[in-house]
C-alpha cells in the first residue's frame, strides 16, 4: 500500500474532485491511447490547478464498449492503459502530492466477456451459474423502465448458449449480477478489498439503486439494495477506515438521501446532487432561477458527515431525467438544436459549447458549481473550455483527447493521428490550436488561470466548503442568492448570481445587521453596506456574480 495522505475522515466534504478517463488525458507512449503514465506525468498540473481528489472511470480490462463501464476483469489493469505498476505508481505519485485517488466499483453488472459470465453461460450448475439474472421468459419484472433508450428495447436478451433469458439494466452486452446470490456479495467485498489494500481513497459507486429487482416494483432502491451497501460500508469503516462512497444514483434528492443512509447506519459518504444540474442549465438560458432556487431550497438536509457531490458536466450526457416534461422539451430546444446532440434522455454536449463558448456564462456556471452546499466535480478540459465533436458515437461526443498544446494531436500523444483512440476536436473555435493548456497558462486572463485562481479562493473560504445553505429573497426572478454559513470558525459568505443579460439590483434581507459592511472577497478594499432598513442591495452586471464576506 502506498503511503496514505494525512488521516482525516471527512476529506471529501472539503475537496474539490477532477474526472478524467485514464484513456482521454495522456498517451506516453504514442500507442494512441491515454495512460497511466501519461497520467503520472500530468500529476503536477493536476496539483497545480489545486485539484484535492481524482476520480478515474473504469481502467480495468473491458472490450470498451461502454468506455469501461463493461468491466471484464476487476482486479486488472485495461493493458492499452499500462501495467499494475504503473497504476501504483500513479496512486504513489498522487498521494505524495497530497491528492486522493477514488476508482469507479461497477457492480450493477459485467462485461458479457467476463468469464463469471462465460462461465454462467455454459455451466448452470458451475460456481458462477447463478451469478447473474437468468429466466425461461423475458416477461418478468415489465414495470422495470429502460435506460439506454435510444440502443435497446427491453432489459432482457437471448442467450443462445445457455438458451435463456438475462436480464440487463443497461447494453445488452452488460449482464446484471444477481446479487440475490451471496456469491456476488462476497465477490464485490474482495474486489473493493483488492483496491483499498491498494490505497485507493474510495469508491464512485455506479448504477448503483439497480443492484436487486423484485416483480411488481421499479427495480430501483430496494430495501435489500440499501442493506447491501450497508454492509458494505461497514466492511469498509472497520477494515479501510477513513475511505469513502459516493452514489451514482440519478433521482430526488429525497430518495437520494436513503442511499447517505443514517448515522446509526451509514451508506455512502456522498451522492451526487442530479437534480440542480440540469436547472443551472434551464436557468442560464431562461434567465429564471424559479427552478434552480426551489431545487436548493428544498434539498433535504444530509446525515452529519456526509455530503452532496455537485457537477455541471460529467462523461455521460447531461441527463434531463430530473426536469419534468415542459422543462425538458425546453432544453431540448435550447441545447440540442441539432438532433445528433442527443441521446437517450440527455444532451451529449461539453460545458463550453453549451454555453455558446461564453467566458461570462462559463464563470457564472463554475462560480455557482463552487459555491454549492457540497463538493465540485470537475470534468477534465472543462477547465480551458474544451469542445466536443457531435460526429462521434454516443457519448464519445464529449470525451475526446485533452488538450495540452497547439498541433493536430494537441500534444496528447506523439503517435500518428490515426491511431488516436478519438480525434482530437478540430472545429475552429475549439482546436487545439485554439484552446489548449500550454497557451492558457502563460496567459493570465485564461479561463484556465481563472478557475485555478477560484479553487484557491474557495479553498480559503470554509463556509463554502462544508457551511450550510440558506436561500435569501432577492425580489427578482433572475437572481438566486444566498447565504453558506460555516459550521466552525470563518465568516459567512453571501453568494449572489444574475443569470439575466441587464444589470440588477437587489436588495436582500436577513443577512446581516444595518450598517455591517460585507467585503467582496475578490476585490481589495470593497465593501457593500447593509442600508438602514437592514437590506443589503447589490449591483449585478449581466451574467454577474459576488461572493461577499459577512464579518
Ligand atoms: C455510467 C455510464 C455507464 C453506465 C453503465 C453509468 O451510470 O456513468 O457511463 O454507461 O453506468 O455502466
């Protein structure tokens, strides 16, 4: 095991966390392919930028069908990626430079080229024949909606080997374990085992409501699911202390909250927040924050400890599950003008494209993404604006190579350009010509140095960190403000946002006593004085923003 960063069980509430597919960051050795190598050799720049946690999709061998996400070995090292000891070495370098490392635990279900699968396939009665959801009709569980909408038509497939039925949530090539069987169950314990005796920091956990299904119910957030993963994380308390789980499950954030479990019986340490995403769209074009602020008024609070994981782009499509049908037309028309820019309920774009490549709306968006109750996630190019390329297949659209420098393989690999795994994006707003690392470092007015110097803001700010939310009343429905108060020593911040294209002004009551004066932490020597009547009223340029300090 590598040596561990210094002990502190609630690291992950006051981190910021970067996504980065292994195979989309660096190719060191001109195979085409990103790397763990190559991955080692951009550590500095990852520290530089002031990144707290990595987290790494899937890098286990997979036919790639599903980026990863269809694992065929869960305990090795995808061999396009490196070796163990490369992947080592990656989570040596990391530590040593204070950064976390969390891998992504994908136990929903297998590659069909696992061989527990190929092994259920032609032995019923073998070690593994029970290992994943077989019937004699493909009619069981039909209140069970589908995923991947846009490539399959049911969640069961013919196999014709074992000549029946399996059952799958997502591809038809990504059987679901049956963990029903406790064989899965010991399974996944020694496999997350395998990785913490490693020293990884935790786990992202994927898919994870879908783990059981019963006849008559959704097939989502079983009772038993959520016992599964209590156990699992009480293996992971008692034997790995200090490590964590975050859940993938894309819902409320009520029934979110079950899968934070309750202090008495913990599940994950953190869930992603689904549903504020897609409203910090909505409001970026409507220029009405109503959604946005009913979102975040009504989260639930979470158990002590735990904490929200936030995200304005990730490597799946930006999801439009949780807005509800008008909404969701809505988007579609505002973000999806092309059909291709869609997929299954979502829109597979990038960050800076969605936002018409506008530096304002950009530093609104990562300025809100910062300010949120919980920890940012950041997705690897978003950083200096990169695009996408919507010729690609699915999801591919926004996974495309990083760009280091200028050059047709934007110095991602010194390989020839057509054994890149994915071309580099070309189209002239967005090539590596134009939008690359290299340049936006020298230049200090670049997104690149602007979001690094906010990381270091926030990092100096603990109310925006673990501080609770309080939304404020701003009189104007352009405007979302409020106030993150922090639980310990540090000042208040008042977060104020105008998604409108005019000038606002607001005045805000409740925040502090008339006549306090509040600093706007990124300006010296400026402050904004609560008026007689106990209002404080802020100035908001179009799409504006201010974080100011209650003292
Ligand atoms: C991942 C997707 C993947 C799916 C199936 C997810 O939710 O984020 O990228 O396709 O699980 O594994």
């Amino acid at each position: 095991m590598t040596v561990q960063p210094a002990f502190d069980p609630e690291w992950y509430r006051k981190a910021v966390f970067y996504e980065v597919m292994v195979r989309s960051f660096k190719d060191s050795n001109g195979d085409g392919f990103g790397d763990f190598r190559g991955l080692i050799e951009k550590l500095d720049y990852l520290q530089w930028l002031g990144i707290d946690a990595v987290w790494l999709p899937p890098f286990f061998p997979s036919p790639l069908l599903d980026g990863g996400y269809d694992v065929a070995d869960y305990t090795g090292i995808n061999p396009l990626y490196g070796s163990m000891s490369d992947f080592d070495e990656f989570l040596e370098g990391a530590h040593s430079r204070g950064m976390r490392v969390v891998i992504d635990l994908v136990i929903n279900h297998t590659s069909s080229a696992h061989d527990w699968f190929q092994q259920s396939r032609s032995d019923p009665a073998g070690p593994f024949g029970d290992f994943y959801v077989w019937s004699d009709t493909n009619d069981k569980f039909d209140n069970v909606r589908i995923i991947f909408t846009d490539t399959e038509t049911s969640n069961w497939a013919w196999d014709d080997v074992r000549q029946q039925f399996y059952w799958h949530r997502f591809f038809s090539h990504q059987p679901d374990l049956n963990f029903e069987n406790p064989g899965v169950h010991e399974a996944v314990f020694d496999i997350a085992r395998f990785w913490l005796a490693k020293g990884v920091d935790g786990f992202r956990l994927d898919a994870i409501p879908y783990l059981y299904v019963s006849e008559g119910n959704s097939g989502e957030s079983e009772p038993e699911t959520h016992a599964f993963i209590q156990a699992l994380r009480a293996m992971i308390d008692r034997e790995f202390p200090g490590r964590m789980l975050v859940a993938e499950a894309n819902q409320q954030p009520r029934e979110v909250l079950e899968y934070l479990g309750t202090v008495e019986t913990p599940e994950c340490n953190m869930a992603f927040n689904f549903p504020v995403m897609p409203y910090i769209f909505y409001a970026l074009k409507s220029a009405d924050v109503t959604g946005l602020a009913a979102t975040l008024n009504d989260l639930p609070a979470v158990p002590d400890g735990s904490a929200w994981g936030v995200f304005l782009r990730n490597h799946d499509e930006l999801t439009l599950e949780m807005v509800n049908d008008s909404e969701r037309e809505q988007m579609y028309d505002w973000y999806a003008p092309e059909p291709r820019m869609k997929v299954n309920v979502g829109i597979r774009r990038r960050l800076a494209p969605l936002l018409d490549g506008r530096r304002d709306k950009l530093e609104l968006a990562n300025a809100l993404l910062l300010s949120l109750p919980g920890s940012p996630f950041l997705y690897y190019g978003d950083e200096i604006g990169m695009g996408d390329n919507i010729w690609l297949d699915d999801r591919d659209a926004s996974r495309t190579p990083m760009q280091w420098s200028a050059g047709e393989a934007g110095g991602f690999s010194q390989g020839s350009i057509d054994s890149l795994y994915l071309p580099v994006v070309s189209s002239p707003e967005y090539s590596s010509d134009v939008v690359n690392v290299e340049s936006q470092m020298t230049n200090p007015s670049s997104i690149l140095n602007w979001t690094r110097d906010m990381l270091s803001l926030r990092k100096s700010l603990f109310a925006l960190q673990t501080g609770t939310y309080r939304g404020l009343t701003t009189g104007s429905s352009s405007v979302l403000a409020f106030v993150r108060e922090p639980e310990g020593p540090g000042n208040p911040i008042v977060c104020a946002f105008n998604f409108s294209e005019s000038p606002i002004t607001v005045s805000i009551p409740g925040v502090a006593p008339a006549n306090s004066v509040l600093d706007d932490v990124r300006l010296v020597n400026s402050g904004i004085e609560v008026n007689e009547d106990g209002l404080l009223e802020v100035e908001l340029p179009p799409m504006s923003w201010h974080w100011l300090r209650v003292s």
